[in-house]
C-alpha cells in the first residue's frame, strides 16, 4: 500500500467517477495541504465530496484521526457514505484490501487510522485529536461553542478544513471569512456557481436562476452573497406599498356578484385563529374582511366559518389542517366539498405559500388594510435556509401572535392561485450530479 497516496486522487477517485471526478475547483481544495483552509462555496458544486475524498486521503496518507462534522445526523451520514464509496473503490483498485472495520459512523484503516462522522456537538470534539473537517459551518446549531470546544486540539499539529454556503452573517462562519480578508492564516478558496460552471459542472445557470426565482435565495446558495439573516422576509417598504384605505378588516356587505376566496390560520389558546377574505378585483386582489379570535370555543369559530364559506361568490377556501386545526378543516371539507382544501403545514407547503405570498406583494397583486398589527405580523416573519437547501419560514411568537395573520392572508393568496404547491428542491433544478464525469457528489 506504499502508492496509495500518490495515487489515490487520479487511480481511486477515477476509479469510481471517471476521469473527470475532480474539477479543477475540487482538485485545487484537495491538493492544497495548508494547515488551515476554508472554503465559501456554492450549494450543489461538490464541496462534500471533496471534503470526503481529502478525509480519505489522509487517513490513507499515515497514522492519524479525522473528524468529519456536519451540520445534522442526516448531513453526517451522507458523508459517511461517500467515505464508504471511496473505500469501495480501494478494494478494487487493490483487491483484498479491506478496512480493519467498518462502523456506522467510524471507519478504522490497517494502518490505523480513523475517519469518524458525526453531528455537530461541543461535546463531539472536546478533547479529540486529529484532523478536524467542518461540513456546512454557517449551519451548525452550535458553532462558537464547537469552536471553542475544538480549536486548542487542532493546534498541537493538526489540519482544520471549514467549508460552507453561507447561512446569514449571524454566525462564526461569516466572521471567520470576513476577518481573513483582513489578514488570512487561512489558504482561502471561494467557488460561486459561475466559476463552478466555468470550470467544468456541467450546470444550466439560466434553467437553475429561473427555477429558484427568489431574488436573495439566489444570490447567496449560488453566488456565496452574505446576506443578513436578520431581514424580514417581507420588508415594511414592500408591505406599506399595498397598504389601502379601500381594503377593509370588518367585512361589509359583499358584493353578491363578487369573487372571493378565503384563508383559515386556526389557533386556540397561544394563537390567534384569523380568517382573511379576498376579492378579486381584475388583476389585484382586495382584502375585504380580517376576522381575529383568541381563545375561541371551537363551535364558535365552526359557525363563524360556516357563515363566510356559506357567502355567495366564495370560490374557494384554504383552511389550516395542522394539529387544531385538522377537525375544523375536515368537518368544513365534508360540509363545503368543492370549495375547501385543506393545507396541512409542512416546509413544503409553507415555502410555497410564503413564496407565492411575496411575489404577490413584488406585483402589488394585493391590498391590504394599514393596521399596525397587520403590519408587524407580517413583517415578523423571518427566513432562514436549512442546511439541506430549504427554506425555513419562522416567526417570534409574542401576545400580538405568531404571524397567524401573514399565514391566514398567505392562504388567501394560495385559494386565490389555485395552483399546487411545487418545492424549491436545490437538488432537481438543473444540477447535474450524482453523474459520471459531472464531478458534483
């Protein structure tokens, strides 16, 4: 086993992904045997992979432990896994050749060395030595505390590799980056999907920007923009530009002739249950009633709803279905067959609905009432992206609600549409990986 460094990134990697495993973006990280490297780099550009492979390697290469961190108990088995694939690969390219064991998360080499991979925790690496790599650090829950916990053992001789997307600027990876533009004790490397695409990812820029339509998502998961994670979702610029004097929270005599669609955000007791209708009006939809109750018995929010479902020109109606609120929205289902879908809350259903939501304030597709409640419901709601890519709606809760009304209004505007939900799914807009020679894993 005397050449298995010097041939493992050509012969093994080859091996597995043909010729083109590595982009040049990919063998420049690998090759690259600073101490200290960080890495701020596109989603979906094969920057696990290639974390993985130099973990293998050097575990390979002599005696020593290295430490793969990621970001979540599924993030760490992914990893694992294409630990494993590489192993696989050494079988072939040396038959007989097999680890001295193989745990779920711990492989342990002939030589003795270990590649372990596991979730981010303070307590994972207190008192570890070895090589530490940092998957997807702007996402670990806890990342000053593993700092903390892991920086003195990497100091007595050991390597630290930290790679990212960026997640925000509330978080130690977008310090650490920003503070070695200063002066860098770090070997740096960045790798947007442009300078990925150019160096070989085989990647439809256009299809891909299309596909994720937001603006911000695209500028940091694929440009490695920085954005601040404090930004409400739906700015008060934005909201203060649909603000109405027509639009109405007490609903009026409707218009018989009108078109209306309704959204149900059913709370009890900590919540609010909120009914907002919407008219159409040509191409803007106007809010003509926002009717809030707390702590009200559930026969009285049954009739309440019963009396708008029962309006005449009531097209259609989203009603919450999670938790609570699932008995309402069966009962109004069997009663209204035709006019109501229940929604049940997931992040799927959540992202599509919020995205819909602001691209109708974008349009000015809407009005709304100027109530300082309104305003700042809506404007609480924050958005975050998850380690795996999505998206994350969330809101403080606090005694004016938990943004019962941006979900009961983001409903409305789902009725309105009467399109089906469709995730954001980084992993199916265009990106080709997962493919010989495409060098993306």
């Amino acid at each position: 086993m005397k050449k298995q460094e010097r041939f493992f990134v050509t012969s093994l990697a080859s091996d597995l992904y043909g010729t083109q495993v590595l982009l040049p973006y990919q063998r420049r990280w690998v090759e690259d045997k600073s101490s200290r490297k960080i890495w701020l780099a596109s989603r979906q550009v094969g920057k696990s992979f290639a974390l993985s492979l130099e973990a293998v390697a050097e575990a390979l290469s002599g005696r020593c432990d290295n430490l793969l961190l990621a970001s979540s108990e599924r993030q760490s088995r992914e990893l694992m896994r294409k630990v494993r694939l590489f192993v696989r690969a050494l079988e072939r390219i040396y038959p007989g050749y097999m680890p001295a064991s193989d745990r779920a998360e711990e492989v342990v080499f002939r030589n003795g060395s270990r590649v372990i991979s596991l979730p981010a925790n303070p307590d994972t690496v207190r008192g570890f030595s070895g090589n530490v790599y940092l998957d997807e650090f702007a996402f670990h829950a806890e990342d000053r505390e593993i700092w903390s916990a892991m920086y003195p053992s990497v100091t007595r001789g050991y390597k630290l590799r930290i790679c990212s997307t960026p997640n925000g600027r509330s978080n130690l990876f977008f310090d650490l980056w920003s503070r070695e533009e200063q002066g860098s004790s770090f070997s740096r490397h960045r790798t947007d999907i442009h300078t990925a695409h150019k160096e070989g990812l085989q990647v439809d820029i256009k299809g891909l920007r299309e596909s994720v339509g937001d603006a911000e998502v695209w500028a940091q998961e694929f440009e490695c923009s920085f954005l601040d994670g404090a930004t409400a979702y739906i700015p008060y610029g934005m909201i203060s530009s649909v603000e109405d004097a027509g639009a109405s929270e007490e609903a009026g005599v409707l218009n018989p002739s009108g078109e209306f669609y309704l959204g149900v955000d059913v709370g009890r007791v900590r919540d609010l249950t909120v009914m907002w209708l919407l008219e159409r009006v040509g191409d803007v939809l106007w809010t003509r009633m926002v009717r809030q109750m707390r702590g009200a018995p559930f026969a009285l929010q049954r009739d309440t709803l019963y009396s708008v479902l029962e309006a005449p020109g009531l097209r259609r109606a989203a009603l919450d279905s999670t938790g609570i609120g699932a008995q309402l929205a069966e009962e109004a289902l069997t009663r209204f067959r035709g006019k109501v879908e229940p929604v049940h809350f997931s992040a799927i259903t959540k992202e599509d609905m919020a995205v819909t939501l602001r691209r109708a304030f974008e349009d000015r597709a809407l009005r709304i009432p100027s109530s300082p409640e309104i305003r700042e419901d809506i404007h609480s709601v924050r958005r975050s992206v998850t380690s795996a890519g999505n998206l994350r709606f969330e809101a403080a809760r606090s005694d004016a609600g938990h943004a019962d009304r941006f979900w009961a209004l983001a409903l409305a505007v789902h009725a309105a549409t009467n399109t089906p939900g469709q995730r954001i799914a980084y992993e199916s807009l265009g990106v080709r990986a997962h493919t010989k020679g495409s060098g993306c894993y």
